[in-house]
C-alpha cells in the first residue's frame, strides 16, 4: 500500500486514544454525571465523547451519546446542536457503508435549518451533505460543496476545527488525483488550522499529509535532498506525541512512525544510524498499537519493516517468522483488511521460491489470487451500493427539481386566478343589478372548465413523466446485462488461460531443472497483459460467440472461440502465442484452419473480418 493511502487511512480514526487519553474520557463521564454542570458543558462533552467513539469503532457507543446529545437538543430547542448530534449519527452510518439509511438523516437536519435559520446549524448539515458526497464517491461534487461551504464557515471563528477538516478533505481529495500543488495548499491550510485550535491529534496528522505532499516531487526526482522536508515534516508530526503528552493518539503516532520509517527504508544506502532508528519506531509502533483499535493493519505493517531488515542481513528464517506473524494477526481482524494480506502473503510466496521450497510458495501464491479475488468481490459490492446510492440520490434530486418546478407553476396560476377573481368582482360590481346572475354563472363555469383543463393537463403530463421513467429504468437494466455478460467473457477467458497455466506448472514442478523464477517471471508478465485488455474484452458484443458460430461454415472448438476473441481485440501472433504458452507457429496454423472454416481467401485477415461482423 502507498504511504499516502495509508495516512489517509490513518486519519479517519484521528482520535483513537492512548491510556493516558482513557483517563481524560473517563474524567469526560464523570463531569457528565455532574449534577452542577451546564447546558452548554454537556453538549461539549456530547460531542467529544461521540467523536471518540465514532473513530475508535465502537459505533453503538457513539450512538448511544448521540441519541443523548439529540434528546438535550429538543428539550432545550436548540437547533445547533441538534443538527450537531444528527451529523455524526450520519457520519457514523457512512462509516459502516450503510448509506441507505443516510437521505432521511441529511433531510432532518435540512428541515431544522429551515425552521430555525441557525446559521451553525446550516454549516454542520452541509457538513453532513459532502460527508455524505465523498463518501459515495463524487469527489468534483464534493470539491464544488466545500468550496461553497468554507465561506461561510470562515465567518464563524468558534468553527475553526469544522474548517481544519473540510481543508483536510480537500488535501485528500487531490492527494488521490496526485495533484502536488493543491494538495499541498490545503494540507498547509490545515496546519495552520490545527495550531490555532489547539488540537495536537489534528496538528501530526496534518504534518504527516505535507509529508506526503513533499514526496511527489521526491518520487519524480529520486534526488535525496527532496527527501530531507519529507523526513522533516514526519518528524515534526512524531515530536507532538512527546511534547504533549496524552494530546496526540496512539493510533496517530504509530502511523507517523510508520511513515517515517517506510521513508528511511527507501534511502539507496541505509547507514547504522537509520538502521537503529527503524528497528526503533518498529518495535514503539507495535508496543503502540496494543492501545488502539484497528491496529492489525498497522502491527503488520511494523512486521514488514522488521521483516525487510531481516531479509537485509540473509536471516530468511527471522524473516519469514515475522511475515508469518504479521499474516496470523491480519486473520484476527474482522473483516480481513486483505490490501495489507496480499502484501504480506506475496512476500511470503517470494522469500519461499528464494529458498527453493515450491510447494511452501505455490501455496501462498494461490493465497494471493484468492485473496485477490475476495477483494476484488468486495470492491465490487461497495460499489454497487454506493452506485445505488448515487441513482437514489439523484432520482430523489430530479423529484425535487420537478416538485419544486410544479410548486412554482401552481404558485403562478394561483396568483393569475386570484388577479381574475378580483377583475370579476370589480366587474361583477359595476354590472351587479343587470348581470347579477348571468355573470355569476359565466364565472363559475370558466372556472370548472379551466380546472378540468388543468387537471387533464397534469395528468397527461405525470403519464408522460412515468413513461419516461419506465424507459430509463429498463436501459438501465438492458446495460447492467450487457455489463454482465461482458464480465462473463472476461473471467471465463481468464479462468481458462490460468487452469492451464496451473496445471502445467504442476507437471513442471516434478520437474528438478525447471527454473521456477522463470515460470513465475513468465506467468507474471502474461498476467500484466491479460490486465491491460481485461477491460477491452469486457466491452466486447455480449453476443460475440453466437455470432462467430453462425458465421463459420465448420463447428468451431472451445479453442477456435478463444483464438477468435484474442483476434478480435487486435492482438498479434507472438501476444497470442505468450498467452497460450504455444509457439508462434502454431498460431499461425490455426488462423489458417480458421480462414478455412469461415470459408476466407488466403488474403482476407481474420481480424478485419471479425471487426466487420460486429460493425454491421
């Protein structure tokens, strides 16, 4: 994992605690319990306690003071706080994907603002709204929500920590696009921020970002006098947990340790000193990390440091004891936060091919590609559900835009009839005692006739407004099965091509001269290609093989398909053959074979064919 993946990480549980900072929440509950304590004392404690909770994963916790903090705020009508304690219970919904339950809570809040026009309160329900926006993934919406937000949280000086955080997100933002510049004016912004609140925790990990900010141009230059602010800014963010002490997590400091030291390993030449100070911060980092919640990632982490100088100094048995260690932890976290495992079992399958014990390193490198595979089938149904969260959310979006439209039409005509109700009664004065009864019935008339008109007219318009909904649903669906398909292509063309890949390797492993780096250099290389068209093959017609079947004069064979399909995506004869393991010439052979049993002139070229079927 990338170390600026990793800070990010870090930073959504800032304020997991050490023991000394347990003693603080504990003295937190206690003035809680207080009977000669105030109003506006137990909404702080609300707050911090909740936020404490929140990030150290003990969401039922959180939302017991939550509920508390909301029960105070109705009694006491305060708005502010209301929308305080809702935007956490929002946060903390988000924090375990359920982002279903996300809408009616960002609704609440927006209709406490409306009623009560509090200015804190409209700053912490929009807090809430781009939460809730870069949570799904919309980091161009989010960007454009902030920057209409920070304004107006600028005005408030008492806010100064809701401002450290939107300027933090903004750093994250444009961290993930790697843009050096912007990530670095806001992770700036944020420091200075920090300073002024006071808060230590808030202050290393905003160090730790201008170190990741730093090690852009670091990465471009590879010259080490780049490397100096990025180790200056780490060190910063580490001195803050000595300086202050029970100020800054546990969880935060490990974290900066951690940085620092994957910084010093990737010096060209490491001299005892660095040396000393890595084994160092490794062995503080899992002292640390007894103290926090969610460390397993970061215990592993510290085990590949030592594991790595292990293997610096040829001591493959202290190595490989570590990654064995760091592999038993990783399966005590529920769930399995397997970016970290695949790492470590993918170390564990080299240091075993090193030392010449196959069976050891097939059997982690099959690890891998069920770790792999577990990950990506989670990656997959995260994302469906923020997918479906997005088209809820901008279905319930266009609703309220046409709501909003319909309430100013009715708006309009309302104020059209009432300007014809009074032109009536002027006329209806003047002509009372000669067309007393003749206008009054001409008037009620129009009116029932334009009242049908009108109800007539919105009918047809919701009829119109349904069919159209019925029809982006059901393309919707059409292109979700082609998707389907396409992925169904891709994976069976992969299974394929890895079963055989598998079982040779088996036969070849009975083998004493075969070079198992060559096979596993081999394989890797055929892996890196199959990535880079895996995508190319999910675009193809979902009707690809039925298609090629009716066009062939002969019965195509499950091999003939898949030659077909390489074809198809323009690959030439030696990426055919590295892909099936053949010579190049018997690729050749078989695009011969199959010219023949298309019924092609020799000159006539497969691929151009193939393209041409899918074009018409």
């Amino acid at each position: 994992m990338k170390l600026k993946y990793l800070l990010i990480y870090c930073i959504l549980f800032i304020c997991t605690l050490s023991p000394a900072q347990n003693t603080l929440i504990d003295g937190l509950k206690n003035q809680l319990s207080g009977d000669d304590i105030s109003t506006a004392e137990k909404f702080r404690i609300y707050n911090e306690l909740t936020e404490y909770y929140r990030v150290s994963d003990q969401y039922p916790t959180a939302e017991k003071y939550v509920q508390q903090q909301l029960e105070l705020a109705r009694k006491e009508k305060n708005a502010a706080e209301e929308v305080k304690a809702l935007a956490q219970k929002g946060i903390i919904k988000l924090n375990q994907s359920e982002y279903d339950q996300v809408p009616p809570i960002i609704d609440a809040a927006n209709t406490i603002v409306q009623k009560s026009n509090d200015k804190i309160a409209l700053l912490y329900a929009s807090y809430l709204n781009i939460y809730y926006s870069n949570a799904l993934g919309n980091p161009e919406s989010t960007i454009k929500l902030v920057q209409k937000t920070l304004p107006l949280v600028e005005k408030q000086p008492s806010e100064i920590m809701l401002n450290a955080k939107l300027n933090y997100l903004l750093y994250g933002i444009y961290t993930e696009w790697n843009d050096a510049e912007n990530a670095t004016k806001y992770a700036k912004k944020a420091i200075e921020l920090a300073e002024k609140s006071g808060n230590k925790n808030l202050l290393s990990s905003a160090y730790s970002a201008l170190a990741i900010c730093y090690s852009f141009r670091y990465e471009k230059t590879e010259d080490l006098k780049d490397l100096k602010p990025v180790i200056e800014m780490c060190k910063k963010a580490i001195a803050l947990y000595h300086q202050f002490p029970g100020h800054v997590s546990a969880h935060v400091h490990a974290m900066a340790l951690l940085n620092l030291t994957n910084y010093y390993l990737s010096y060209p030449k490491m001299t005892p000193e660095i040396r000393s100070e890595i084994q160092t911060n490794a062995n503080e980092i899992l002292n640390l990390t007894q103290y926090t919640t969610l460390n397993q990632g970061m215990q592993a982490g510290a085990l590949g440091v030592l594991s790595n100088l292990a293997s610096r100094d040829h001591n493959d048995a202290l190595a490989e004891q570590y990654l064995l260690k760091a592999e038993q932890i990783l399966l005590t976290q529920k769930p399995v936060y397997y970016h970290v495992m695949i790492n470590v079992v993918k170390n564990l399958a080299e240091l075993y091919a090193q030392q010449k014990k196959y069976q050891k390193a097939f059997e982690y490198e099959s690890k891998v590609a069920e770790y792999s595979h577990i990950l990506f089938d989670e990656g997959q149904a995260e994302t469906a559900k923020r997918l479906e969260a997005q088209y809820q959310s901008q279905k319930k979006e266009s609703e309220l835009k046409a709501l909003t439209e319909k309430t100013a039409s009715l708006k309009k005509e309302k104020l059209l009839y009432i300007g014809l109700g009074i032109i009536g009664l002027i006329g209806a004065f003047f002509m009372f005692l000669s067309y007393h009864f003749k206008l009054r019935y001409s008037i009620e008339r129009e009116n029932k006739l334009d009242t049908e008109k009108h109800e007539a007219e919105m009918q047809i318009k919701l009829q119109e407004e349904e069919k159209a909904r019925l029809k982006a649903e059901q393309e919707l669906l059409t292109l979700q099965q082609q998707k389907l398909q396409s992925e169904v292509l891709a994976s069976h063309l992969h299974i394929q091509h890895k079963n055989k890949v598998l079982q040779q390797l088996q036969t070849q492993l009975s083998d004493t001269d075969i070079n198992i780096h060559q096979v596993v250099k081999g394989e890797n290389r055929v892996d890196n290609d199959f990535e880079k068209i895996r995508f190319t093959i999910q675009e193809l017609h979902p009707d690809f093989f039925k298609n090629i079947n009716e066009r062939a004069r002969q019965k195509l064979t499950a091999l003939d398909l898949k030659y077909c399909a390489y074809m198809y995506l323009g690959m030439d004869t030696k990426q055919i053959a590295n892909l099936l393991n053949v010579e190049p010439k018997s690729v050749r052979m078989t695009k011969y074979r199959l010219k023949k049993k298309f019924g092609l002139d020799e000159n006539t070229a497969l691929e151009i064919f193939f393209q041409r079927i899918f074009s018409e």
